[in-house]
C-alpha cells in the first residue's frame, strides 16, 4: 500500500524539483539548481527535466556534460525538434547523425536566430568530418549561412543534424570553443550600406532595445527587453543612432533613430560593422555583433542572463557585457557602459 501512495505521488513531487529548480536557475544558483532537476529525474524521466538539468550544467560551464544530456533528450524525446526538423524526421525520414564520419550531413535549424548564430561556428568542424554538409536554415539567415556551406533543397540527402545535436556530438569545452570572428559582413553590402548612410563624421552607435519574447523568458529575474524611452534615457553615447532590429521601426524614426528596412540579417551583419559601438539586450544581433568580431560591442543583460553569457564569455570574448546588479535594475547594467 505504501509503494502505491508513493508512485501516486512521485510525479508531483518531480514536477516541485523542476519548479523549485527554476526558481534557483532564476536566483543565479545553478549548483542548487542542478540538485533539483537532478531529484526530478531519479523520480520520474521527461524531457523538461533534462532539458533544465542541460541548462544548468550549460550555465556551470559544464559544456561536454551539458549539450551531451540535450543530445540524449533529443534523442528521446523526437516531439521535441523544431518545425523543420520534423519535416525532414518524419515526413522525409530522415535518419538523425550521430558523429559518423564520411556520411552526408544536413544542419537543420531550431531554436532561434540568436542560437543559429552563435552555434554557426561549429559547422566547419563537422565539414571536415562529414562527407558533405549543407545547411537547412529560415530565409532571413541564408546569405549568412551561405558563406559557411552550401543551402539545403528538397533533393537534399543526408543525416540530420539539429543545431544543438551538432554541437553536442563535438563535445565542446569552454577552452575549444571557435572563436570570432567566423561570419564575415559581405563587402558588396558594406560598400552598399556606407553609401546609404554617409559619412557624417559623428559617431555611430547601433542598437537593439527589444526582443521576441518566448514562455521561457517570462520569469521578472530573465526579462531580456528595455522599455524604449528608458533605454534612450540611459545610453551614454551620444551621436547618430541606428536600429539593428527589424521591429519597432516607425517608433525609433518617431525619437530620430535611422530605422533602415532590412532584407535578412546579412544587412545587418554589413551595417553594424559601419557603427563605432553596439549596444544591445540579448537578442539575435547581440550574437551577430559578436559573430562578426565587432571589436566595440555592449551587451545588456537581465540578472538572470541564460548561460550563453556566463563563464566569463568564452563565446564572444571581445564582447564588453553588462549585467544587472538586482532584478530589474536596468540603470545598473548602462552604469557599467560608463565604467
């Protein structure tokens, strides 16, 4: 009877740690963190669990360990692929890479632009272990992805390789991660760009302000977007400002932003690397800024900053970050651009 009671309860008892974990993960304390979900796992294996647990080793600098436990819930739990993953998995059938050398591979992008961008750095290692690799990625990041293989179409054959089942295979350390630059702007589009934008001879600093936020990033320790007049209110540059997100243009034209109209992140990509200085949230131009080895960049990050801006930032060294000192204290993160 008392086993009964006990198998009874074990899944809301796995369900508290994962919660009690979060709530950790939000706090900055990933070693209590990691307890959580690995107590929520000896009771009852799911992939939110794993996932998390993936996380907080992620976010301890544990990278080998971290993207390996994602690996395995990928490998688990299909359900979990994004939506072009599980067109090539289950409608095309795909079969999913497994590190095997001399076998085409097909990166498949999930997640968002910012993970493609940062994770881009890992294809020429799988180029030199496969036998062929192309890239199946959204349109806005085509011209960028193209410079590192060639695009997937529908005749496409290959292995899959969802971005973070790439990276897990290779086992990364903080100490083998490739450095910037490994995305370069496109001179034609700089050339194009810097005829649009002219030389004025005032300083010209890019910015990012918001962000398209997701379920995992309502927690107030992880808000990664600035209220658009306090982040005018608080930037310490003066000079010409440019908008480097595609959202929010008329209102950045309406306080006397340049807001140009992007084609695809390529002509980001060739803008920012026109700008003196960037200065963003965490968004996907943060990650092309630093992709690109823009040597004078700012990111601003909430207190909660995910783990892709930890561990000293062994992603984008270069990269002057800006955190939080309390939750929500945004005016602590602009003072530290100031120092």
């Amino acid at each position: 009877m008392s086993r009964l009671i006990l198998s009874e309860l074990e899944p809301d008892i796995a369900t508290l740690h994962i919660y009690t974990g979060v709530d950790c993960f939000h706090r900055n304390d990933f070693e209590s963190a990691l307890v959580e979900f690995e107590m929520s796992l000896a009771l009852d294996e799911n992939p939110y669990a794993r996932f998390n647990r993936a996380n907080a080793l992620l976010a301890l600098g544990r990278y080998e360990e971290g993207f390996r436990d994602w690996n395995v819930c990928r490998q688990i739990y299909r359900c979990e692929l994004g939506e072009r993953a599980k067109r090539w998995y289950f409608a095309e059938r795909r079969p999913i890479w497994r590190g095997e050398p001399d076998v085409p591979v097909i990166i498949v992008h999930e997640h968002g632009f910012g993970d493609a961008i940062q994770l881009m750095r890992f294809v020429p290692a799988v180029k030199a272990l496969a036998q062929s690799v192309v890239l199946d990625v959204p349109k806005p990041l085509e011209r960028l992805a193209a410079q590192l293989a060639l695009l997937a179409d529908d005749d496409s054959e290959g292995y899959l390789a969802p971005w973070f089942d790439m990276v897990a295979l290779q086992g990364p350390t903080p100490a083998t991660i490739p450095p910037p630059p490994y995305l370069k702007p496109d001179p034609a589009l700089i050339l194009e760009w810097a005829n649009r934008i002219g030389n004025g001879g005032r300083r010209r600093v890019g910015v990012a302000w918001s962000v398209k936020l997701t379920s995992d990033h309502e927690h107030p320790n992880a808000k990664r977007e600035i209220p658009f007049e306090q982040f005018l209110e608080l930037l310490p540059f003066d000079g010409e400002l440019y908008s480097l997100q595609i959202q929010d243009r008329e209102r950045a034209r309406a306080y006397g932003l340049h807001a140009p109209a992007f084609d695809d992140f390529a002509d980001v990509a060739a803008l920012a690397s026109l700008m003196d200085a960037v200065v963003s949230v965490d968004t996907a131009c943060l990650h092309l800024a630093g992709a690109i080895g823009h040597p004078n960049v700012y990111g601003l990050l909430p207190y909660a900053a995910t783990w892709r801006w930890l561990n000293g930032n062994v992603w984008y060294p270069n990269m002057k970050l800006c955190k939080q000192t309390t939750p929500g204290d945004w005016p602590s993160a602009f003072a530290q651009i100031h120092a």
